[in-house]
C-alpha cells in the first residue's frame, strides 16, 4: 500500500484493490493494518475531513484483532481532528 514514487493516484488504485480484498476474504489480523494504510493514501487524495472518520474503524478493527496499530490509529486522528478544527 505504499505510494508509489509520489503517483497518489496509482496508489489510491492499490488501496481500492486491497480494501475489496479485505471484503471478499476477511482477515482479523490484516484488516486494521490495510485499513490504516489505506487511510494515510486516502489523505492525499480525498479531503481530510472525509477520510479522518475512516481511522475510526480502522482502529475499532484493530482493536477486535489485539494489533497494536490502534493507538497509531487514535492518535492520527485526534492529530487530523486537530489540524482540521473537528471536535
């Protein structure tokens, strides 16, 4: 899922491909990671606003799979809710 060589929009093709992945074969362990990654790629090309709320699922995945990745989750988007002025 990561950028690449700063094509945002080729990356975005390989979050589409990754987050129907996730839905044709769910995965406990994967799901929360793929969705956080998914979200950084999102930033970049959708508004911030729209793509923060995707850092709360991703994290309440996380959560139900016991990754560490949902402390990262939370505190990006406290970060974005910050820089964005969401409360």
């Amino acid at each position: 899922l990561a950028l690449i060589g700063d094509d945002f929009e080729e990356g975005c093709r390989y979050v589409k491909f990754a987050l129907s992945l996730m839905k044709k074969v769910p995965s406990r362990a994967h799901d929360g990671i793929t969705m956080f990654y998914s979200n950084h790629t999102k930033l970049y090309v959708e508004p911030m606003q729209s793509s923060i709320e995707c850092y709360l699922d991703a994290r309440k995945a996380c959560l139900k799979s016991g990754i560490p990745f949902a402390l990262s989750c939370s505190y990006t988007y406290n970060n974005l809710c910050l820089w964005s002025g969401k409360e």
